[in-house]
C-alpha cells in the first residue's frame, strides 16, 4: 500500500518566555512513516513526547526542522511548512483528530457535535445524523442522550462522542490520542472494532494508546518514541 | 468553511498603518481574508484592533497602506477609491458590522421588525409583506420570540439586542462581516448562546469575518485563524489552536497564560 504519512528529521523545542526564556526540547529526529491501511502506535514513556508528536503532525504545535509529509487527496503537503489555509484544507480532506478529551460546545446537541465534521465537508444534515446517530449507538450512548449537550456527560462519555466524532468521517489519515483511556472492556473492543473497520477501508491511524490488549489489537508497527526523546 | 485553496482572497491589507498625529493607531499590518474565513484579532485594550477594524471597514483613512475588496462582480478594488455612494453600497448589502454596544447598530426607538426590514429596504425591497415575513424569519432564526416583532429594541435585554443587531446584519446576505467584541458586556450564560448562534450562522451562511476580540475562548470557538496585535503592531498569527495551544510569542505566552480556567 501506499504511504501516507512521513515524517524526517522533525524537532521540537518549547521556549518559556515567561520562566525567563527556558528551552524545553521535546523530541529530535523523529522518523517514521504509515501506510495506507496500516496503524502506527506511538509508544513511550510518559513524557516522552508522544502527543506532542501527534500535535505536529495535526498542525496544532509548530516543529522547529525536519517534515512531515501528507501524501493524500492526490497531493503532497508538508506540514511543517504549510500555511494555515493549507492546513485547514488538509483537515477537512485528509487528516482526522481524536483528542483525548472533548472540547464541548455550549448548547450544541450531542448528535450534532458528532455530525458537525460531515456537515462541515458539505454532507447534508439528515444524513450526517443518520450517520452520527449509528456511531453513537454503536458506541452505547443512550439514545435519550442524543438531544442533549454532552458538557455534562460523564468522562467516559464525552470520549465515546469524541470518538464518534473523531470516526464520523472517512478520511485517509486519523490520529488517536489515548481513545479508550477512560473506556470499559466493552466499548475498548467497539473502538477496537472501528479503527479495524477504518483500515480495511485503507485508512492510515497513528495512535496513543497505553493499553496493551487494544495496542496488540490495533498495531501493525509500535513505533519507539523514547529513542527521539531529545535530551534537555 | 474553506473550500478551495485556489480561490481569491476576498480583503487584503497591504502594510496598514494609521496615526492619529503623533499616537500611533497601528502599524504595517498586512494579511488576506479569504471567503468563508474567519478570524479573530485578539489583543488587549490600546493594541490596536478597534482602528485596525475600522480600516478595514473603510470608516477610517489608512495614513499608509491600502484594503483590497474583491466585489460581487469579481472585480477587485482599492477601497480608498471607492465612491461615497459605492461605499455605502457595500455597508448595505455585502458587509455587516455588528458593534459591541447594539445601541450604535440599531434604530432604539423603532420595531425589531423595522430595524431588519430597513437593511431590505435599503437595498430596494418595496413588498411590506415579503419585508415582514423575512423580517420574521430572521427574528427566528436569531431565537427571538415572534410576539416581539412590533417591539423596539430598548424594550430588549442586552442579549436580544445583541441578537437583533445580528440579525439587522446578516438579513442581506452580506459575504463578510466585521465584529467589534460583539459578546463584550454580556453575562457568560447570554455570551454562550450568542456564541454559538453565531458559530452555526457563520459556517451555514458561509460568511467570512474579521472578530476584534480580548477573549481567547470567544476566539477558539468562531476563528480559523488568530492575529495577535501588541502596540499597534502584529505580533503573531497563525491557526487558531495553533497560535493558543503553541504560542511562540512572549507577548502571546503571557495572554494565554493569563486565562483563569473555569
């Protein structure tokens, strides 16, 4: 298959100008690449740079060298250089984001916070939430709770929204922070379920996940991140 | 939402700078709005945004640089030469400008209906009863009860008339609307229903916006992208989650970090 995500060379450094100027250096020299279909998990010790890594490639944190190329849509973009319109266009095609925690709108209905990534991309809004609402049930949140604004859901349903949110589109590349950090066995497995799905559909994941019954379950390659954490 | 890369812009500021004798309003600002983008100015008092929007609106006169406009017919043009009549065409029907206070953008004294009806009348609608039914539909559409209609706005609470004001703006189908702290004055519970009406609106009208905004959440909600102004001048832009989950600017670390969580 064919390889959508690479990265070469990609470095980070955080600089605190309110802590007088300190450099915090996050990662260097992170190399790695996905395929089409294939799902990367980023391993590492706490602290080592894994969701900042996910953070670079989504275009949210800035990288200070290297590249990480997106091949998809039928072109080729560079993260670490692209302007933000670039970015953008690339979210809405090609590059789908699951955060670990779900930043709620106020007033928005839960089954409208899920569909909102496809109505964005033009589909139209009974069927996104046709589309939203399979997810959810998929995903056991009850349908009582589909009119309502997921703000005051517990943890571990606000991820499930997350997580329908995040699944709601295909596009070619997702990035998983810790899914089923806050999940039970059951929904574990309802996820596990949906990024298999995701990748026969060829879709390329780059995933966190610190529980080692859904990495097994979902990894093709572990990639080690300790060995690009960079040295302070 | 963006929907192609190789579409015009639709404003350009081409290295802005205004004095006010010898107080400086801002400096060399130059960046492109593109249709359906929206994005916030986000500084503190003083730093520049309310004169950086008013330029742009071409309710002041830059002492240097120029805002390109690319009109309905395609053509792009200098707003300095633009015409008195030419303008106020352009207030009329393409832009919108929703003020902080609703008092400026509103008629006080006159019907909720009329303040709308009289943006379609501007723009040559005669039909009283096509004018009060989309009136109507627009009072709706901003969730204002349908009984309040023939009331007038001082009879409102601030957040109706903010919702009003919005309403009197968008009823023309403007393709870009500027925003001056347009949930500034509001209690927080008001401010989140604005919010997201205006978030929904936004995306469904597929309108592009410039927000003058100090408050990062209003910020992160409606923009795409984020210019950070200092003393008159931009000190940082990019992406919105960008420019606040990875500020690279001292001046941007200390706004972000001032924020008290809720």
């Amino acid at each position: 298959m064919s390889t959508v995500l690479e990265l070469t060379a990609v470095a980070k450094t955080f600089t605190m100008y309110l802590q007088g100027g300190v450099r915090l250096p996050v990662v260097r020299g992170v190399a790695f690449a996905v395929r089409a279909g294939e799902c990367a998990v980023l391993a590492g010790r706490s602290g080592a740079g894994k969701s900042s890594i996910l953070k670079m490639i989504f275009g949210t944190y800035r990288c200070d060298a290297g590249s990480i190329r997106v091949h998809a849509d039928g072109r080729t973009v560079d993260v670490a250089q692209a302007q933000p319109r670039q970015i953008l266009l690339l979210r809405a095609r090609a590059l789908g984001y699951v955060s670990q925690f779900l930043r709620a709108v106020p007033r928005v209905p839960t089954v409208d916070v899920v569909a909102e990534p496809l109505v964005i991309a033009g589909v139209e809004r009974d069927h996104a939430r046709r589309r939203a609402a399979d997810l959810l049930r998929r995903l056991n949140i009850p349908e009582r709770l589909w009119p309502l604004p997921p703000a005051t859901f517990s943890g571990g349903e606000q991820q499930r929204v997350n997580i329908a949110r995040g699944f709601i589109s295909d596009l070619p590349l997702l990035l998983l922070d810790e899914p089923t950090a806050s999940l039970d066995a059951g929904n574990r497995a309802v996820v596990v379920d949906l990024v298999a799905a995701k990748k026969r559909c060829g879709t390329a994941v780059v995933a966190i996940v610190h529980d080692d019954d859904v990495r097994a379950a979902i990894a093709d390659t572990v990639v080690d991140v300790n060995r690009f954490t960079a040295a302070a | 939402m963006i929907e192609r890369d190789e579409d015009q812009p639709l404003l350009v500021a081409e290295g802005l700078s205004k004095w006010y004798g010898k107080q400086l309003g801002c400096r060399e600002v130059s960046f492109a709005l593109y249709p359906g983008e929206v994005i916030a100015v986000v500084g503190e008092s003083g730093s520049g945004k309310t004169t950086l929007l008013q330029l742009l609106s071409a309710q002041l006169a830059p002492s240097r640089g120029r805002v390109r406009y690319c009109m309905r017919d395609g053509a792009t043009r200098d707003l300095a030469s633009l015409g008195e009549a030419e303008r106020r065409f352009l207030f009329r029907t393409d832009w919108g400008y929703v003020h902080q206070d609703p008092a400026l953008g509103l008629r006080m004294a006159v019907s909720a209906g009329a303040n709308v009806g009289e943006r379609l009348m501007a723009i040559g609608w005669r039909h009283y009863g096509r004018i009060r039914e989309t009136a109507g539909d627009w009072l709706a559409r901003v969730e204002i009860d349908s009984g309040r209609i023939d009331d007038a706005p001082y009879t409102y609470s601030g957040g109706m008339r903010q919702r009003l004001q919005i309403a009197r703006n968008l009823v023309t189908r403007p393709r870009l609307v500027f925003m001056d702290e347009p949930t500034g004055g509001l209690d927080v519970s008001v401010q989140a229903r604005l919010l997201d009406l205006l978030r929904g609106l936004v995306a469904e009208l597929a309108l592009a916006a410039v927000i003058v905004t100090h408050d990062l959440a209003v910020a992160r909600l409606l923009s795409h992208r984020i210019i950070v102004m200092k003393d008159g001048e931009i000190v940082e832009t990019g992406l919105t989650d960008q420019v606040l989950d990875d500020p690279h600017q001292p001046y941007t670390q200390l706004l972000v970090s001032s924020v008290l969580p809720p």
